[in-house]
C-alpha cells in the first residue's frame, strides 16, 4: 500500500519579549502566569520542512541542517505527542522533519520559538482545519507552538504579539496569542534589534526550569500583577509613542525577570560580568545623547539592544567602539522588528 504524503516547508521569526513571560498556571502545558507581548525578530529565523506521510503516529525522524541530533528528538516527540491530543492529523501521521536557523549554532539565542513556531506552522498547514492566512489558522498554529515552547506562540505574528488573558487585549488567551491590532505610533514602528552574544553556552538553567521556580516564589504573586499592569502601561506607549515611558518599562521587565531569578529558592543568575558592563554602557550612552534605544534581556546573559532605526549609523557606531569589547568573540547579530512566518514550499 502507498500510504499518502504530504510535503510543505516553513520558515518562521524568533521573538524578543517587552513584558515577560515567567511564570506558569498551574492546571495545563504552558499556561502563563499573566500576559506578556514581543516583538518578532524577521531576520533571525528558523527553516523548517516537512514531510508527513499517513500511518499510525506520530513518529519522527529528525534532522538539523541534514545531519541526525539525537538530542533535540525528545522534546519533538513529547511536542507531536501533546498536538496528537487535539488533531487527529498528527495522531494518524508520521513526520521526517528537517531544520535549519539562520543564525549560528552556540550564540545563546534561543532558537525554540522560531524553531517550534515553524514546526506549528507546517502542521497547521499541512492538516489543512483552517483556511491558510485565516484568523482561525494563526490562532491554531499559535495554539500548537505554544505546547513546544510557551514563548514560541508569539513567533507566528508580524504585529506585535500578546499572549495570555489581559483586559485591555481584546480575545487574549492564554491558549494561544494574539496580534495587537491597535495602530502603533511612528516613532515606536520602525526599532530594531541587535543581540550582543556575552555568552555563548550552555545555559545553567533550562527556562524550563526557571519557570518551575516562580511555583513557590515569595514574590511571584507581585511579579505577575506587575507584569498585567505593565501590558495595560506598554500597549498604551506603543499607541502613544511614549518612547521615555517604553524605554524605562522595558528595561524594567528585563530586570524583574533576572531578579526573579536571582530571588528563587534555590537562586541563581544568568547575567554576567559583561552583561551588566554593557547595561552600564547603554546608560551612559542614552545620559549623553538622549538617543532612543533600551536594552532587554531574555533568560541569559546575552544583551538584546532595542533602538529606533533612524539613528542606525549613531547606534552601529556606538555598537562598535564601546560594546563590542564585552562581545564573546565580537560576535553581535541584527533584525529588524516584525515578519511573518513565510510558507517556502
Ligand atoms: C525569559 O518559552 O523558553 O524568554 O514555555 O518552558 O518552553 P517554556 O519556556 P520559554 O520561556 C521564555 C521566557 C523568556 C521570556 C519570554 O520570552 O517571554
């Protein structure tokens, strides 16, 4: 017998989050302690294809770049197996799966949100419940990103993508997330981001982990009420173009995050000596010319630097004579903010 196949490619952006996401609901997989909102970051992304072929599933077999890894297997497999419970394609499919990131290997950039949002896309696509570009069908890819990685939902939208209940979010849901479909202000559309690699290893602890840790937080209750009144603060300075009050908000959620780390029991820091050398740059920088740009931090010690692309040549330069220094092997890497995943075949 022949059994069916079916065969499609994706690509998909990683994200940067403004307001954090740290912290999970008890009661599902990756249900969020309270609402966050990203970027997406259109010129680090992930590749990734596809082929499905009719059978009992799913299976997997897997490559990176062609070659076998082992390693990354379990987390695809228990990802299929957690979809299965809600789609019947993936339960009666079996996969080869091959993917790619544009961006190198060991930077410490964390390729599971592009890398899981472009796996959810080609599954979306390929089980064919939705009309390609619906509503419907980012909504059912977001949903299935997020039993990946939590973080991974918010890698399916160009707009600026909020995941997690909030009032102020029309249809937000912690199941999937959503674009923010308010118009964003002119001097808060067109940042970009460039990631300084600090550190290029292995992180101490998986986010994975470190989300674990907020479960018996002494400040978790206050960090996840911050974090709510923070989205009602940050989605009115995108309208507003608040950009003193955005700068300040966003540095603040970079740190709440790592003192949330550092306050867990047991405790720990992903930052490092060079991490806050350049925080301390960033600072004095924006003291003397008064120029927009933020820093933000994911969970590591890289610096993600945030600033509005008409000041590139002042920003590129700064990049290069001051914080370059502090740069694992002066490697820093560039995006442009927003881009969609992209269906490649
Ligand atoms: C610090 O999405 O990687 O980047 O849901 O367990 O896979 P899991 O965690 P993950 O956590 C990312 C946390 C963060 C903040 C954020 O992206 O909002």
């Amino acid at each position: 017998m022949n059994n069916k196949q079916m065969q499609v490619k994706y690509s998909c952006p990683s994200n940067i989050a403004l307001v954090k996401y740290w912290g999970k609901k008890e009661g599902g997989v990756q249900l969020p302690a309270n609402a966050s909102i990203s970027w997406s970051l259109s010129d680090l992304f992930a590749e990734t294809s596809m082929i499905a072929t009719q059978d009992e599933g799913p299976k997997l077999i897997f490559t990176f770049k062609g070659e076998p890894k082992p390693s990354f297997e379990p987390k695809i497999i228990a990802f299929l197996e957690r979809i299965s419970q809600y789609s019947d394609f993936v339960k009666s499919h079996n996969f080869i799966i091959d993917t790619v990131n544009n961006f190198p290997h060991g930077t410490g950039i964390a390729s599971s949100a592009a890398g899981f949002g472009a796996l959810a896309m080609c599954i979306a696509d390929l089980e064919g419940k939705y009309e390609n570009g619906s509503a419907e069908f980012f909504e059912r890819a977001s949903f299935f990103a997020r039993l990946g990685s939590g973080s991974a939902c918010r890698s399916v939208y160009g707009k600026p993508s909020v995941w997690g209940e909030h009032d102020d979010v029309e249809k937000s849901s912690d199941l999937f997330a959503v674009p923010f479909e308010k118009e964003i202000h002119a001097t808060l559309s067109n940042w970009k981001d460039c990631v300084l690699i600090v550190d290029d290893g292995e992180k101490k602890v998986s986010s994975t982990e470190g989300h674990a840790l907020l479960d018996n937080h002494p400040y978790a209750a206050a960090r996840f009420a911050n974090a709510q009144k923070n989205i009602s603060k940050i989605t009115s300075y995108l309208q507003s173009g608040d950009v003193t009050n955005f700068i300040a908000l966003v540095e603040s959620e970079a740190l709440q995050l790592h003192s949330m780390m550092m306050s867990s029991i047991p405790y720990f820091t992903l930052i490092r000596p060079n991490t806050l050398a350049i925080l301390e740059e960033i600072w004095a920088f924006r003291e003397e010319t008064n120029l927009p740009l933020a820093f933000t931090l994911d969970a590591g010690a890289n610096v993600h630097l945030l600033y509005d692309k008409q000041y590139e040549t002042e920003i590129s330069n700064f990049i290069d004579n001051k914080l370059l220094v502090y740069c694992k092997n002066g490697l820093y890497l560039c995006s442009n903010i927003g881009g969609t995943p992209q269906k490649l075949a």
